[in-house]
C-alpha cells in the first residue's frame, strides 16, 4: 500500500483542524498518527509558519512511515511499567522481546504521549573512558544521600566495574565504617572476592591521619583500596550513574513512607536492575547479571535469532550461577582460592602461570 505524501500545506490543513478538533481527531481524518501532526505541529512551532510553508522533505516521495497500533501499545506499555526511561531504554527493552522498533519511532510515540527530552550538558573535552576487563577484577562504591519526609538516608551501593552488577546495598539512617565493611563482607561471601575497590575520600571510605577501620578490613582481605581524586566526579562515573538512575526511577518516583518500605522498594529496583534492565553502558542490549555471569554471547545469540528474552529469569534459563567460587592473584605471584569468599590453601603454593584455562 502506497504511503500517503502530504504537501507542506496540507500538513498546515490538518494541523488547523488539530487546533479546533484536537490531535488525534484530525490525525484520523488525515489517515495519519497522531505523532506525525505531533511531529509537524513540532516543526511549525520550531521554524515558523513562512519557513515550515517553504519547507521541502529531505526524501520527496518517501511519505509517512506508519506506525502500528501494536508498536504504540509496546512502547507506551513498557514506558508505563518504568516512566523513568528514556526512549534508548524503551527500545533496547523491547529488543529483549523480540520487537523491533526504530528508536525514532519510540521517541515520537514517547513525545506525543508527554515525554520531554532533557538537554544534555556540553562538555569541553570528552572525558576519559576506563572498564576493567573481567567480574570482580574492579569495584565502585559511594554513598547517596536522599530524603524521606524530613529524615535524611543514606544508600551505599557496592558496584562491579566489568559488567555494572549491583554487588550490594544497605539503605542506613547514618553512615558508618561497619557499614560500608558490612556490605563488601556480604559481596565476598556471595560473590567471591573483589581484587580492587575504587571509592571517593568521604570519611567512611578514607582517613587523612592514617589508615581508617575499613581500609585496615580491606588489607586484611587483600583487596586493593584506589582513591579518586578530590573534585573529580568522573573517577567515579560508572557508579554515579547508577546513583542517578535509582534515583531518576525509583527515588524521584514514589514517596515514602518510612525507612522499611524504601529499603524493600530498593531491593526489588536492584533485582530489576541486575537481572532485566539492559544497560546502555554494556552495549545496550544486555542486562548486567549476562556479563557478569559470562552470558553475554549466549543472550546476544538468542536475540539475534528474535527469542524473547525479556521474560526469562536469565539466571535459570541461561544456566546463570552466582560465583561461589574465585582465584585471586596475590600481589607475590601465587594464586588464592577462594569458596564463598574464604580463603582455601593451595598445595605447595601455586603460580599464577600453573593455571590453565579450560
């Protein structure tokens, strides 16, 4: 069927009836989406009635992509379910399902629909970019800091640097070294061991008169203790990101009532975090729990061949295990095993070069 090609003013015809009958009205009269008049109602208001008249396609002939009623009920569905997403998330979301829509067709039905694109920062030179190169070779963690009512709460979140998984979080009345400690003992025993952390010089994290509780736990443990520098927020950027989508999401969301119904509105945003939303970060199309847990290919795979992997528990339909097991390089060579982030001696002490990938 051939698509409908209006002239510049026709388009001003429809968009006049759109003014006394409404958008969606005149779109269908027109025979058009209503994000089409959106789109030139748009346009007018940007260049003006003499240069929108003067207008001409970039593609003549190309006439109006249409837009399904099944896509607009997709697209307007998921951003239902998780209103903090921007039009990149929607799409990359519905990709898991098996659904392919142009990111400019979901940014259209987005913007008809009340969703206002945010302007980005210009930035003077493109920061520069780091990622470790394996699970737990690397770790972020930092302290955000919200209000519920008048009470001021902290949220400490532990993050993988590799793959973005959500190692863990505790939700506090007041920060405390026993805290911070609490939550990287907690990823060790669930996860294995970490080799490094990277945090900022908050007080909880770092001491200017020698060494603080927690980094002597850290020493103890063998992990690796890196500063960023002060004032320099971008040290810390993979981390910080994910502070400003919790609280783009979750926190500027809903209202709380107390500590309790946060902690466990929390806790599910971190499970959804880790194990169905894809992150831009890693590619876009994967969640972070499939490179964490080295499933990356695999999901890639079966996405490419348009299974829909939106609705599997990636851990179990992908035969995706929690780490409880992990060899860490000691800074004098030898390998340490660790079960569930103990330590388990080695015969004779092994070299690194002994272990053989199988």
């Amino acid at each position: 069927m051939r698509k409908i090609q209006f002239s510049q003013e026709q388009k001003l015809t429809i968009l006049k009836s759109a003014e006394k009958l409404g958008v969606k009205p005149a779109a269908e009269i027109a025979g058009v989406h209503y994000t089409t008049v959106y789109d030139w109602r748009n346009q007018l208001e940007a260049k003006g009635k003499k240069a929108f008249f003067e207008h001409q396609p970039a593609i003549p002939g190309r006439g109006v992509k249409k837009i399904t009623s099944e896509q607009e009920e997709a697209v307007l569905t998921t951003w239902k379910n998780k209103p903090g997403f921007g039009p990149g998330q929607v799409r990359n979301q519905l990709r898991r399902q098996g659904i392919t829509i142009s990111i400019r067709t979901v940014r259209k039905i987005m913007q008809a629909n009340g969703y206002k694109v945010l302007g980005k920062k210009k930035q003077s030179q493109s920061p520069q970019r780091f990622e470790a190169t394996r699970p737990l070779e690397l770790a972020q963690m930092d302290i955000l800091e919200f209000f519920i009512n008048k009470l001021k709460i902290y949220l400490i979140l532990l993050l993988d640097d590799f793959s973005r998984f959500i190692l863990g979080f505790r939700l506090l009345e007041s920060t405390s070294v026993d805290a911070v400690r609490s939550v990287v003992s907690q990823a060790v025993d669930r996860y294995g061991k970490m080799d490094e952390i990277l945090t900022d010089r908050g007080f909880v994290f770092y001491s200017w008169r020698g060494i603080n509780r927690f980094e002597k736990f850290l020493q103890l443990h063998r992990i690796d203790h890196t500063h960023a520098r002060p004032h320099h927020p971008q040290t810390l950027g993979k981390i910080e990101a994910c502070n400003r989508r919790i609280k783009q999401e979750l926190i500027d969301q809903h209202h709380f009532s107390n500590l309790h119904e946060a902690d466990t509105a929390i806790g599910s945003w971190v499970e959804h975090y880790n194990y169905q939303r894809t992150h831009q970060g890693i590619g876009g199309l994967l969640v972070p729990a499939e490179r964490f847990h080295g499933q990356a290919d695999q999901v890639l795979s079966a996405i490419e061949k348009g299974i829909d992997v939106s609705d599997c528990q990636t851990h179990t339909f992908f035969g995706i295990e929690r780490s409880i097991i992990n060899l860490v390089l000691d800074p004098d060579g030898k390998v340490a095993l660790y079960i569930l982030g103990r330590p388990i001696p080695m015969p004779g002490g092994t070299d690194a070069k002994e272990i053989k990938c199988r």
